[in-house]
C-alpha cells in the first residue's frame, strides 16, 4: 500500500514560489494516485482568499491550479483556522477548517510530511 | 533504515550543511540513502558554479564529492532548477543558455522522482529553511 504525504503550504501565493511549488508535490502526487494531502498553515492560509487580483503584481494565479485539485483525485484538503481567523480570511468550501488540536492529529496520522 | 532525502535550501543555508552531515552520518551508520531529492533553492546546492571564500566550507563540492564518492542516486528537480538559473548541457543547449552549471554526478529530472523516493524509504526526512 502506498505511503500517505501530507504537504503543508506556509506561504503567501505571491511571495515566491513557494506556494507554486507546494501545489506541485501535490499535483504530481496525485497524478501518481498517491494518498496525499494538503494543509494550508500560516500565511499560506492567503492562497484561499476569494477575489484575488494576481495580475495586479504581475504574477499568474495559482487558484485555478487549486481547483484542480479534486480532477487529479485530492479531496484532502484542509487549512488551519487559527491561521484563516489571524487574517480575516474563510475557508472556501473545498478546503475543511481544522483546530490546532485536529492538525496536531493529522500531522500523526501522515505517514510522511513535507513542509514548504 | 532506507532514507530518503529531501533540501529545500543554497549551499550557503546551514541546512544545506546539516542535511549533508545527516546523509553522511545515515550512510556511516550503515544505513541506506535512497534517493537524495534537491527541490526549490536546494537545486543551488548542486551548483558547479559556486565559488565559496578560501576559509567557508564549500557545501556544493562537498555534496558533489559526497554523492560520486558513495554512487548516490542524486536528482535535481528540472521545474526548480530551471526557474533558477541551473541548468545541464542538455537544457543550455535545448534553451540557448550561454553557461552551464550543473554536471555529474547530478541528474534533471522530475517531481514524481520525489513521490518516488519517498515510497520506496522508511523515512522521508526534509531540510529547508535557515
């Protein structure tokens, strides 16, 4: 049986390409129908945002590389609402809010963890 | 134990140097090293353009000598490395790059190799960051 992954993306969709290259692992695994699954924690709660203008700091926009998630097989997907709560941010409907506690368990859960 | 190896971060990042004292000290303990995977910044530590100061540890050498020296399986991710300036004969000529910074025993290739990696080892252990 295939090791689970969970990829856990900390930064802001216009502040490098971190958060690019966090979604990548995730696709690439998916694409390999790997048991993966992703947190956004701290500021890369940002790549939630709704009405985000990426054009505006000429940079590409990462949220409909997010919304292929669920096509490459990813519905585990989640975001810290201690960290959506610091920003003013909701979660949009695909990705579940979690407490610190619940993270906490998942983190255990994942056979193995990538933090970008 | 079969490790596989993920860094995310330059030469010049300490994490650079404890991810290769870690790999060192897996192999000393006999265990094995599966796959070292170089992605983000990490794809600078496999520079061969890197010139560190007479008295600094030149990391990138140390990695390059590190991996013939025990035939390691060393990939750089090519999305990575790319976007970044470092790039194999093959890629300066496929994009008409002028200089080429990466050479054997270090090879281009993709994300799956990671997944794969990381299948294949008991440990999955990543160093990034400062």
């Amino acid at each position: 049986m295939s090791k689970s992954l969970l990829v856990i993306s900390r930064q802001a969709p216009w502040s490098g390409p971190s958060a690019r290259e966090a979604l990548d692992i995730v696709l690439a695994g998916g694409a390999f129908d790997l048991p993966i699954g992703l947190l956004f924690l701290d500021d890369g709660v940002f790549q939630l945002a709704t009405s985000q203008d990426a054009k505006a700091v000429q940079q590409k926009d990462l949220s409909a590389n997010l919304q292929a998630l669920s096509l490459f097989g990813i519905d585990d997907v989640f975001a810290c609402r201690h960290s959506l709560n610091e920003r003013g941010l909701v979660s949009p409907a695909s990705a579940q809010p979690l407490s610190s506690e619940q993270i906490h368990e998942m983190i255990d859960r994942y056979e193995q963890v990538i933090t970008l | 134990m079969k490790f596989a190896i993920a860094l995310f971060s330059a030469a010049h990042a300490p994490s650079s140097r404890r991810a290769l004292l870690f790999a060192q000290a897996a192999l000393a303990g006999g265990h094995e090293i599966v796959r070292l995977f170089f992605y983000q910044d990490g794809v600078y530590s496999a520079s061969s353009n890197i010139v560190a100061p007479q008295d600094e540890q030149d990391i990138a050498s140390q990695w390059r000598a590190f991996v013939s020296e025990h035939q390691l399986d060393g990939v750089v991710c090519i999305a990575a490395a790319l976007r970044r300036g470092v790039l194999n004969a093959e890629e300066a000529t496929r994009y008409q790059r002028s200089a080429v910074n990466l050479d054997a025993p270090w090879a281009l290739s993709g994300l799956g190799q990671l997944h794969d990696a990381a299948q294949a080892a008991d440990r999955l252990i990543c160093f990034g960051g400062p």
